[in-house]
C-alpha cells in the first residue's frame, strides 16, 4: 500500500445551497484527534511526492484543523523527506487577505468552484461580483496555484461558453467543466449543450495556436485510448468526516445514509482505528471491489459499456453516474450523450489544430 493522494474531508457544513449539489449538508466535523491518528498511521504508507487535499462541504469552515493538518505533515515530510503538496476545494467565500496569505504561505493549489456567469443562479445570489474580484488577487499570489471548476445545468447550459471566455480572459490557466443531473435535460437542452461546446471550440481556435495551450485541459489533451478503470483506492485514500476510509472522496457522498449497507461495504475500508488493527487484511480485500469498476464492467439503457464502438475513448467516472443512476455501474443515458457530444467537439478541435500545422 502506498499512498500519493490522502483526501481529508473536514465537515459536511457548507455556506452555500447549490441547485445541483448531491452532498447532504450537516453539521458534522471531522474529529482533529481522529486525523492525527489518521495522517501519523499511513505515515509509513505515504509516497515520497505525496498530494493532500482538503475538502467539505465547505473545507474553510474547519481552517483550523487545516493548519492542525498542515503542520503534522509538515513535520514528516522533514522526517522522511516527503514532497507534499496541499490542496484546497472551495466555494471562495471565505477567501480573505489573511486566509490567502496562509495558502500562499505553504504554496496551496486551489480549486475554485465558480459557475461563470451561471453563478449568482446555482450558487449563490450575490457570490458572482466578489469572485470575480478574489480571483485576480490569488492570481498575483505567484505561489497559489488556481484552477477553477463550473458545472453547468439544463436550466443554464446557456451560459457555458461565455461563461469559459470569461474565466479564460480573467487569466485563469487551467478550467475544469462538469454538468449537473439533478434536473432533468430535455431534448432542447441537449441540443443547446451541443451548440454551446461548438461554440467553447470555436473560441479556443480562434485564441490559441497550440492545442496543449487551452486552458481547458481535458478538451485540450490527447490521451491514448485505453479502457478507463477507477482510479479509487489506487495510491488514493479519502477520510471521510465520520471517520471512515474509502478509495475516493465521492464514495462516502454516494452512501451517506446507508454506509452500513452491502454495496457501502464492498468500498469502505472501515473506520480509523479498525483499519489500522486489520489493514493488511482489509486493504487487498476491497480493493477487489474497486479494480472491477472499469468501463468496460458498466453498463447504459442501450447495453453494455464492453459492445460500444467508443469503449476505448470513454472516460466516465462510475460515482458521479452512481449519483444520478443510484447504481454503480450504470451510466444513465444523458450521461452518456453528453460524454459522447464533448468528445465529439474534443476531436474536431484536435483535428483542426492538426490541421493548421
């Protein structure tokens, strides 16, 4: 076992009511002495480039058992010589001049989640005029590294491509861009989604010379096809704000309420203090669970994931269908379309860089 990425959730509280979040909002907080014992037993276990990242609810909510955490590891990176890096998924709001100066401080990486001009309607009313101000004071903080991410619905897929030209002319250099289900996407805004990602390509041909230059690194990236395989449990751990060990920090999302179910055990690798007694036995043991969560293992109302002529371009996380299927394993149908119109756009804006050679 070795661990490169150790996600901390710190509370299910959060500031923020967004339309299309799955979490269920609490006012739980991770015990600090729970993550002490956590972060001091998978010491031994931590790779020399080691990556933690903090996250909630709304993580700066617990900003001192971010410093608790920060400090600890701090302490044995000097110990074993760890490269560690510290992460933090926030909403913005309590990005002050004094909490900035801490991230700056340990050279954070921020992720920034920021609708664009959606904002003030899945977020939060009035949030939109202060990010847009916070943003250019961590972009002159050289020691921050930003990067934003928007999700877009049915009811404002309208605004995605403005929404990207602005993100990308505020100077942002690396934008992640999902697409919420909890409404439903009809016909029509499946349609808009399709001329909106057109449009988003247009864009990035018009303004870069270089495929590798957008900003949107997904849509510019080349990956060799491959059939994708969760990426859960494999150097990835998550403590979840109750105390227990899963793979990744969506899991304890998707069974919040039934973790004592069949389907939470195959994932879970159990709480702090009984993992740490039986780790060796528990650790190969669902990590079964995880390795047979591979495209080619799922499936979609029109049939198995394995027959599609795309299986081996196709990249779609298991947990975040799970959040709207409620089923591992089976990718709903507005999920697949989608994922199939973004490659789509993906490739003929590859090609035409390509081709401009």
């Amino acid at each position: 076992m070795e661990i490169s990425n150790f996600t901390i959730i710190l509370t299910d509280q959060c500031n923020f009511g967004c339309t299309y979040c799955y979490q269920k909002k609490g006012r739980q907080r991770l015990d600090p002495v729970l993550m002490a014992r956590a972060i001091r037993f998978f010491e031994p276990y931590f790779a020399r480039e080691l990556f933690i990242d903090f996250y909630g609810g709304e993580p700066l909510l617990a900003f001192a058992e971010i410093k608790q955490a920060v400090e600890q590891v701090k302490g044995l990176s000097k110990k074993r010589r760890i490269k560690s890096h510290f992460s933090l998924t926030t909403n913005g709001s309590l990005l002050d001049d004094d909490t900035l100066d801490f991230l700056e401080d340990h050279r954070f990486s921020i992720l920034l989640s920021f609708d664009g001009l959606a904002q003030d309607i899945s977020r939060k009313k009035g949030s939109f005029d202060f990010l847009v101000s916070v943003i250019p004071k961590i972009l002159h903080r050289p020691r921050i590294s930003l990067e934003t991410n928007s999700v877009f619905t049915s009811d404002t897929i309208q605004y995605l491509s403005r929404s990207i030209e602005l993100i990308d002319r505020l100077g942002v250099r690396k934008i992640n861009v999902g697409f919420g289900h909890r409404q439903a996407w009809t016909g029509s805004s499946l349609l808009r989604q399709h001329k909106e990602l057109a449009r988003v390509r247009r864009y990035f041909r018009s303004r870069y010379k270089k495929a590798k230059d957008i900003p949107w690194t997904e849509l510019g990236e080349r990956l060799e096809p491959a059939v994708y395989g969760c990426a859960g449990g494999r150097g990835k751990m998550a403590l979840a704000v109750d105390g227990t060990l899963w793979g990744c920090f969506l899991f304890p999302q998707f069974f919040c309420g039934s973790r004592n179910g069949r389907e939470a055990k195959k994932y879970c690798f159990g709480r702090v203090d009984a993992f740490i007694k039986n780790h060796s036995h528990i650790y190969p043991r669902i990590m079964e669970n995880y390795a047979a969560l591979r495209m080619d293992n799922f499936v979609t109302p029109d049939g198995p994931c394995a027959v599609c002529d795309e299986l081996m371009d196709c990249w779609i996380c298991p947990l975040a269908a799970a959040l709207v299927s409620r089923k591992i394993g089976l990718i709903p149908a507005l999920i697949c379309r989608g994922a199939r119109a973004w490659r789509k756009e993906k490739r003929r804006l590859q090609s035409q860089f390509e081709m401009s050679k």
